[in-house]
C-alpha cells in the first residue's frame, strides 16, 4: 500500500457578523481540510489548524513540501513519515505552519489505519476510557459593537438553555471592559454554570494577575492564555499568584515545545490542539508527558467538524488523571457561534448540539472505522477557494 497524493482543501465563506477576538477582527469563515489517497482505494482525511491567509500559506506547505516528501510511501508507517518529514522541515521551521500543515497529513494518515484495521481511531489508541464525552459551549466573540455586554448575557444565556454546563467567553479588551464583560455573563448564566475565559495572550503577567483575581471573585474556572505562549515564567507566576486554573498550549508545538510547559508547570490545564502541535502521532507524546507530571489534559478544539471529530476518539482514549471511582471528565470544546463547515461539511452530521441537548450535556462516540466521519465532496468543491 502506498501513498499516491496529498490533496489540501481550503474552505472559505463570508460571515453575516464581524467575530474576533483579542488579536482581530475577522469577516470569513475558513477552514483547511487534507486528503490523503492511495492505491488501495482508501482515503483519509485530517485539519490543519490556521484560518485566513495562514491556510493558503499550509496548503502550499502541505502539497509542494510535505507530499513530495512521502508519495510512494506506506501510510501505515506513521512514526517514519513522521520523522522524515520533521527531520527534513527541522532547519525551516520547528513550529508554527510547517507542524500545522504536518498536523493535517498525520490525521489523515490515522484516519486511513483505522479504515485499513476496520477499527476506530480511539481502538488504535488503545480504547475508549468513557462512552460518552461532556461539552462545553465556546461563544461570546468580541465584536465591535456598543452593547456587547447586553449581546454576551444574551448568548450565555442561550448556551445554557441548549444544554451545555460549562462555556467559555472571549476577553481581552482591557481589565475593565473584561469585568464587565464577564459579570454580565455570570448574572446571566447564574452561579452554578461552569465559565471559562480565554484571553488570547493579550497581556503580561503584571497585568493578569490582577485582573486574575476579579475573575475568581466571579467564579471562573479557568483564565486561558492569559499572557503570550513564549512567556512561560509568566505562566508560572500565575499559577503561584492565583488560585483558579492557569490554562494554556494551543499555540505551542511538537514534544519539544511541551516539554519545558510542563515540565516547569507552567499550566493548571493543558490544552493541546492537535491540527496544530503535529497530529495524533505527535499529540499522544506530549500526552505522556502531561500524564508524567500529573498536568490535566482539556484538548483545545477549532475548525470544522473533521476537527471536532478527531478530538472525540483523543477525548475518549484520554485516561482518567488521576484514577478514581469518580474521576473529573475531559471535556469536549464546542464552538457554538455560526460555522457551515462544522454543521454541514459530512455526509452524516454529528449533530454535537443536538446531543448535548437530549443528554443534558454530553456526546456520544464516533461509530465506523477511522475517524468515523464522511466529508461530503459536493459541499468541498462549492466551498473550495484559492489564494
């Protein structure tokens, strides 16, 4: 069996509203999609994680540099591609778009083993510690709005009546705005709903451990990224000078980037993204990692429903840390806000909303080999675009 091409997909449409957060402001939806084909018929599908203009720059990475790299390749050989395409890439990029264009073919590649060995991507890791996976509600984008205090109580409120327990909001507007911001979700959600917040690394560390403080006086579990990922003794510093979780890791990459985060502890809760960091092959290294020194694992979610999928069979093989008869459960970040290649892209939805709200808060596994999804190349070539 052999790889006979990598194909990138990039999927783009205009959005009815502006949504942003604290870096920008942004007006299209995109999403970057790999399919890997070979000579036995079998196709995979990964993500790669950066939308805009970062996906076109992925898809030339993905097509002109990784795809030479492996044709003719067996696709089962997941550690050696692996290491030939990172060892060629070592002197040209460490992080960043080259192990986020490798994130995507490595997906595809699991995807492809689980479709070869008819089991699911979560078997292949070793089996599925829960059948059914919590959720939480990620909304509340910054828009450039007066009344956006009133739209965030709004959508808060909306999350919880669809079932969810937990949500997280966007911050990162300056101390002040923030605590506006966040109270009027608490006052809208009430006391017992589970909020997270997620600054975006807009401040320092002299300037989050204050506004740190306010937001545990209302209740939040976590404050995510609060300061830039580079920064990693200001993520210490938080972690000693408060109380609620430190949260943080999307934008780190590769076992090596992992390995001083949490080795130094610099995070209460790791959040790998897995389109990012260098796939599934990559991802359950930094995991280990995370296991050996006790740091709880919360995978960090984003882009279409390829993503999403690939995070329920992670979530599922994700062991209980540490073991107990009633251990806390991962949770499975879902974007609520309006995205067509989330809800529309495969053949047969997961309908992640729709289960949340039947089951009080949780999500069933994906069933069939690989990844468990079909995306549906009709909606693909309508919504394909070029640089």
């Amino acid at each position: 069996m052999k790889i006979t091409e990598i194909i990138s997909h990039v999927l783009q449409y205009d959005l009815e509203e502006e949504l942003g957060y604290s870096q920008q402001y942004y007006l299209k939806r995109t999403a970057h999609l790999v399919e890997v084909r070979t000579d036995v018929g079998v196709t995979g599908w990964g993500e790669c994680f950066g939308g805009g203009n970062v996906a076109f720059a992925n898809k030339t990475i993905v097509e002109k540099v990784i795809q030479p790299m492996v044709l003719g390749m067996n696709p089962l050989d997941r550690e050696v591609i692996w290491h030939k395409v990172y060892n060629l890439l070592r002197d040209h990029g460490q992080k960043g778009m080259p192990i986020q264009s490798l994130s995507g073919v490595d997906i595809a590649l699991w995807d492809i083993a689980g479709k070869i060995h008819d089991l699911p991507v979560y078997q292949l890791l070793g089996g599925a510690f829960r059948e059914r996976i919590p959720a939480y509600g990620y909304g509340m984008m910054l828009q450039r709005v007066p009344d956006l205090e009133e739209r965030f109580a709004r959508e808060s409120a909306a999350i919880r009546e669809q079932g969810f327990k937990a949500m997280k909001m966007k911050i990162g507007l300056g101390p002040t705005q923030d605590i506006r911001l966040v109270e009027s979700v608490r006052n809208a959600i009430g006391p017992d709903i589970g909020l997270m917040v997620d600054a975006n690394h807009a401040y320092t560390a002299r300037e989050a451990i204050p506004l740190g403080r306010e937001l545990e006086r209302l209740g939040v579990a976590w404050f995510e990224e609060p300061v830039a990922s580079e920064d990693h003794q200001g993520y210490r510093d938080l972690c000693e000078a408060l109380d609620m979780n430190i949260a943080g890791g999307e934008g780190e990459f590769t076992r090596w980037g992992f390995r001083d985060l949490i080795k130094g502890r610099c995070v209460d809760v790791l959040q790998p993204e897995v389109c990012a960091l260098g796939g599934i092959t990559e991802y359950q290294k930094v995991l280990a990692m995370a296991n050996a020194h006790f740091v709880p694992v919360v995978n960090h979610v984003w882009g279409s429903a390829v993503a999403v999928g690939t995070n329920l069979h992670l979530l599922a093989a994700l062991p209980d840390l540490p073991g107990a008869a009633h251990p806390v459960q991962p949770m499975l970040e879902y974007d609520t806000t309006p995205n067509r290649f989330r809800e529309e892209l495969l053949v047969n939805p997961l309908r992640i909303q729709e289960q949340v709200k039947a089951s009080g808060g949780t999500v069933a596994l994906p069933q069939g080999p690989g990844l468990g999804i079909e995306p549906d190349l009709d909606f693909i070539r309508h919504f394909s675009v070029d640089a």
